[in-house]
C-alpha cells in the first residue's frame, strides 16, 4: 500500500506484545507503537488533528503561521505536518527539555522560542507565552496566525477518539480489558478511553501519573495536589485541562522513577524497544494494572516516543547519577571508549 505523503503515513502503528511485561503478570500486556509515527511521537496525531481542524473552520490560511508551547513532540509533529501544507511553525519551549528535541525542531524548520521553565501559575510560563505571541502575530502576519493550543483544544483528544482509539479496538478484535497511559495534555488518555468506553463500558481505564503531576491525588481524593518530581518528559500535569474533562478514568497510579526508568532500560536490553522515559511510565502502569486486575486479561498502553530523543538525559550514565537514580551496567559500559 502506498501512503499520500507525510500526512497519510501518521497512525496505523503496530500493537506489539510486550513479552517481560506479560510474563510478569500472566496478562497480554500490549503497547502500541507510537514511536513508530514520522515524527517518532504520538504527537504527530494531535499535531494533525489540529492543524486540519484550524483548516477547517477557516481559522488558518495558506501560508499562515502555527504557533504553540509544547515539550517539544508536538512542535515536531506540527513543524512536519506544517511544511507540506505550506504552514511556518512557531515554537515556545521550556529549557530544561532535552537538546535531542530542540534540535530536531529546527530541522523541521520551526522557529524556536526557549523560554525558562516555570509553574503554570506564572505569566511567563511557555504556555502562557506561547498564546500571547499568536495574538501578536495574528496582527502582523500577512496570511495569520493561529494558537495551537494542544492542551485545551479538544481537536486534539478527537484526533484520538478517532484514530488510536479505534485502531487498538480492531487491532485487538475488541478482546481488550483495560487500557493506560500517562497524561501530559490528556489527549491521548481521554481520547482513546472515550472511544473504548464507547464500544465496551466495562474496559478499565488507567491513569499513570509521575510524582509532580497533581493528577493521581485528583482521581483518588478529588484533589489537585502535587508532591515530588519526576524525569520524565512530556508528562506531568497540575490541572484538568480541556482534554482531561470528563474522561471516563477509573483508577489510578503514582509511578516513581524508580519504577519506570528501569523498565526502559529493561525494553531495550530485552525487546529492542528504545523508547523514553514516558513510556516507562505507561508499562510500569499497565503492569500495576495488571496486577490489580489479576492474569488472564488484555491491557494495552503506549509507546509514546522514540529513545533516541533522550540520550544525553535519560540514556546518560553521569544525568542519571546526578538525580540518584541507579545506573545499569550495560549502560556504564556504553559510554566506555573502546581501545
Ligand atoms: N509522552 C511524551 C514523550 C509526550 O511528549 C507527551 C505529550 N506531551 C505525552 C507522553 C502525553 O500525551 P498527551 O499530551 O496526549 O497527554
């Protein structure tokens, strides 16, 4: 099969058996491969499903601009998406995220605007900043700007609720018992639990939050409240964005560092996967799902983005020291020099 372009080959991922995973729990523990996307993220759906819903309503016109705050996956799928349909790209960035992704979005072409990384609650978070320069720049801009705005723009969830969402209930023949993710926009994990709980109420839907996020307090106690840190990317959220509202969650975890960096490094010594620290998150969740729910059942999560993206943080032996966390010996002896 031949795909159209760039555009066409965003989605229809693998869903792949993670073999550890479901050894450990007597459940098929699947995670669907979104790191295979052309942007190497998840992202690229949302990226996609915005920009087409901008087009849509008329919002963003030829040769106009697309402005967003972002961790650095959407920029990447935005920038991409953007230069075949003849779109520039305007990226606010916090800077502690790694270099990896900062310079694939000038590859992609995108403008970059580092910005340091402070609470959503300050005016000058990369948020905040990255909506008042659209403002600006629709005012200046010859064909406009608009604001991508991917944590309340609910075209990002619908990208899910109408592609992955679907694509794991007939991947799995509908044989799916619970589903889990981590939440950085909540897209993702709104998206595809609406669309599950849609066609089978009875599929569980998990939430795996890094300590610093203040969403596992929210699901559990009803409130907002954020203790540790984490160094995951991409994820981690303190409030409950436009996305999140009214998503069928049904339980919980707090997944430390501890738990989720061993089982990257774990899924590329023994699976081959090279995935981030996210994904980390997500497979240690659906394992403690799995755990609660007992063997015998299908849980899926995500792969949300490629390794690579990380190598000087959470693939770096002298970064994962200066958090305390343990370094695995294979890993030190990567970064020996061969004589
Ligand atoms: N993992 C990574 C690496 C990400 O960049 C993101 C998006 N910020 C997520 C997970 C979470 O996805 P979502 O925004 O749909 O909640």
């Amino acid at each position: 099969m031949i795909r159209n372009g760039l555009v066409e080959s965003i989605g229809n991922t693998p869903l792949i058996r993670l073999k550890r995973a479901s050894e450990e729990t007597g459940c098929e523990i699947l995670g669907k491969a979104e790191f295979l996307n052309p942007g190497q993220s998840v992202k690229d759906r949302a990226a996609l499903g915005i920009i087409r819903d901008a087009v849509a309503r008329g919002e963003l016109r030829p040769g106009g601009v697309i402005v967003e705050g972002t961790a650095g996956n959407t920029g990447i799928g935005l920038a991409l998406v953007a230069a075949p349909l003849g779109f520039r790209t305007v990226i606010v960035i916090p800077d502690t995220q790694s270099q990896e992704k900062k310079d694939m979005l000038k590859l992609a072409g995108a403008t970059l605007v580092e910005v340091p990384a402070v609470g959503y609650a300050n005016p000058n978070n990369y948020v905040k900043v990255s909506g008042r320069l659209a403002e600006a720049l629709a005012k200046t801009e010859p064909n406009g700007a608009i604001w991508a705005n991917q944590f309340d723009n609910v075209a990002n969830r619908q990208a899910h609720i109408d592609t992955t969402g679907p694509e794991i209930w007939e991947q799995t023949g509908g044989k799916l018992d619970g589903f889990i993710c981590a939440v950085g926009t909540g897209g993702t994990l709104a998206g595809i639990a609406i669309a599950l709980k849609e066609r089978n109420p009875k599929i569980q839907i998990g939430l795996a939050d890094p300590p610093g996020a203040a969403l596992y307090s929210y699901y559990t106690t009803g409130e907002l409240k954020a203790e540790g840190s984490s160094i995951t990317e991409g994820i981690g959220q303190g409030r409950i964005t436009a996305n999140l509202e009214g998503a069928p969650i049904d339980t919980a975890f707090l997944i430390p560092d501890e738990e989720s960096v061993p089982v990257v490094f774990d899924l590329l010594q023994h699976e081959g996967l090279c995935l981030g620290g996210s994904s980390g998150v997500n497979v240690a969740g659906a394992v403690r799902l799995a755990k609660e729910m007992g063997p015998g059942h299908t849980i899926v999560t995500i792969l949300c983005d490629y390794g690579t993206r990380y190598q000087s943080k959470l693939f770096n032996p002298e970064f994962l020291r200066s958090k305390h966390l343990p370094v695995p010996e294979w890993l030190e002896r990567t970064a020996e020099v061969p004589n």
